[in-house]
C-alpha cells in the first residue's frame, strides 16, 4: 500500500489542529476514519508519527521529520490541479511566483494589479528570497511555477528578458554629497558610511562588486535585509544606500544620485517549461511594465531637483 494524498492531508491536519477531534471536525470526516487513515499512514512509514496525549497529540522524531515533506506533497499537488487548469484555459487557482524580496518591492506591484484585472479569480502566492541562488534552486525543486529575477546563466527552461534594473544612491538630504549633479562618481565615495546589507542578502554582493570594481571597500554603519529598511535608513542620515530604483517611491525627499560607472541589474521571467496561456500571459504584464528606471525618478533626476 503506497502513502496517499488524502493521508498526509490528514496527517497535517491533525498536526495544525492539536487534536484527532478538531482535524475530523475541519475536514468534516468521522474521528474513527480519520484515525483509521493516520494508522494506515504509520503502519507504511514503519512507526509512529504522532504522540496520543489525552488532550492533545504531540510529533515523535519521524514525525517532525515527516510533516515537512508532508506540506510539500500536499503543495506540489495543488499547483500541479492549478496548473493543468491553467493549461486548459480555466482562470481559477493559484500561481506561485518565485521573486527577490527586492523585486516583490519595487516590480510587481503595478505588474499585479494589471494582471489580475484580466484574471481576478486567479490567486497569486508570492514566494520571495533574499539571494538569486536560492531562487533559482527554489524553481529547479518545482516550489514555484515562473520566477522574477536576475537573468540566471545556463538556465535550460524557458527564459524571457524584461528589463534591465538601475541601482541608484539615496541618502539624507543634508548629507555632504555635490548638489548641483545627479551622477557622481562612485570611487569619491569611497570615505563615506554606507547602509550594508546581510551576506544573506544578495544586494550586498551588487554593493561590494560595484565599490570593489573601482577600489574600495564600502565602510558598513548599519546591515539592513531588505531594500526599504536601507532607504529609510539612509535617509535618517545614518549612511548612504544603494538600491533599485524601482524602490524608491514617488514622494521621495532626500538626495537621489546616479553612481558612475553605473550599477545594473537585468532581470528576466523564466519557467521550467513551457508556459501555460494564463501563465505566459503574467509574463506579458511583468514585461510591459519592466523599466530601467521608474519615470517619476527618472524625470527628477533629469531635472535635478
């Protein structure tokens, strides 16, 4: 007898609820059959996976080492109905898009709102990361349907360039920094603080390789994890910060400056296959809406103000 869906489903439900008697409840089955399921379960693992206390259950070591790959059968079934849906033209479901939290920042939002007008049904479930590594190992696994990301080299599947991103510099509006130019050059930079990021976080390997390319080593005041915790810092006056210009918002109020030589980032949306028709047309409004730099940044730094 193989492990089936409908056991690890209750298997986690079981888990999630606390209690055989809450699990049957949320999955509107009878307690005895639930049970019957459970032991079914155990009997093919070759132990036990739940501790029986009288108001409560409790993991045993196989279970805790279980339940993961548990919620990743149940997961991996969901977004393969989701996908064949797709695949058959029905707007319903769910689409897991993998993204760097810096992206999911600054892209998606716009790109989103346009989509889901045409698919409102259509659920999205953003899976984000700090470090394009883990992105792309995270679709290799099939955790996500599509992602959004630095251009990943030797990728086999399908890949479409939508743009390239623009790394700009903020810092408080007081900071001593030239004021009469919107593009400085980064080695001037070199006595300045900066607000770093987490070697977890692969926006600090874009700010080493950009100060390393022209002789210096960036002097860390402050480690953020994400790109809006560094803006807000930087414009507290705690340091400068380099981040995508797509995540600098509208109403902006410090010193905005183009880095010479300038720091780039191409992106592209890739899949493993094929993609679906509701797929690929999520890759269309992530690609109309992918500009180098926003045009409300882009207009004041032509104006200088």
């Amino acid at each position: 007898m193989a492990v089936s869906l409908r056991q690890l489903e209750y298997f986690v439900a079981v888990v999630d609820e606390g209690s055989f008697t809450a699990a049957a409840q949320l999955l509107h089955v009878s307690q005895p059959g639930l049970s019957h399921q459970i032991q079914a379960l155990e009997r093919e693992l070759g132990g036990p996976l739940l501790e029986r206390l009288p108001r409560r259950v409790r993991l045993t070591p196989a279970g805790r080492t279980v339940l993961p790959h548990a919620r990743a059968s149940l997961a991996h079934a969901e977004r393969a109905g989701s996908a064949g849906r797709r695949a058959n033209g029905i707007a319903t479901g769910e689409l897991h898009v993998g993204t760097l939290y810096s992206i999911s920042t600054g892209i998606l939002p716009h790109a989103l709102r346009a989509w889901r007008r045409n698919y409102p049904e259509l659920r999205v479930q953003l899976v984000e990361f700090r470090h394009s590594d883990d992105l792309v190992a995270a679709m290799e696994a099939g955790n996500a349907d599509l992602a959004v990301g630095p251009t990943p080299p030797n990728w086999d599947g399908p890949t479409r360039e939508i743009g390239t991103e623009e790394f700009l510099i903020v810092a408080a509006s007081d900071a001593d920094l030239p004021a009469d130019t919107n593009r400085i050059r980064l080695a001037d930079l070199a006595e300045h603080e900066w607000i770093h990021f987490t070697p977890q976080s692969g926006l600090s390997e874009i700010l080493d390789h950009a100060c390393n390319a022209v002789g210096f080593t960036p002097r860390v005041a402050v480690r953020a994890e994400q790109s809006p915790t560094a803006l807000n810092l930087a414009l507290a006056g705690l340091g400068l910060a380099l981040i995508p210009g797509n995540n600098i918002p509208p109403r902006f109020e410090g010193t905005l400056l183009r880095p010479d030589p300038p720091v780039l980032r191409p992106l592209s949306v890739y899949t493993r296959v094929r993609p679906d028709p509701i797929t690929a047309a999520f890759v269309e409004a992530i690609a109309d809406r992918t500009l180098v730099t926003p045009p409300h940044i882009e207009h004041r730094l032509r104006s200088g103000s």
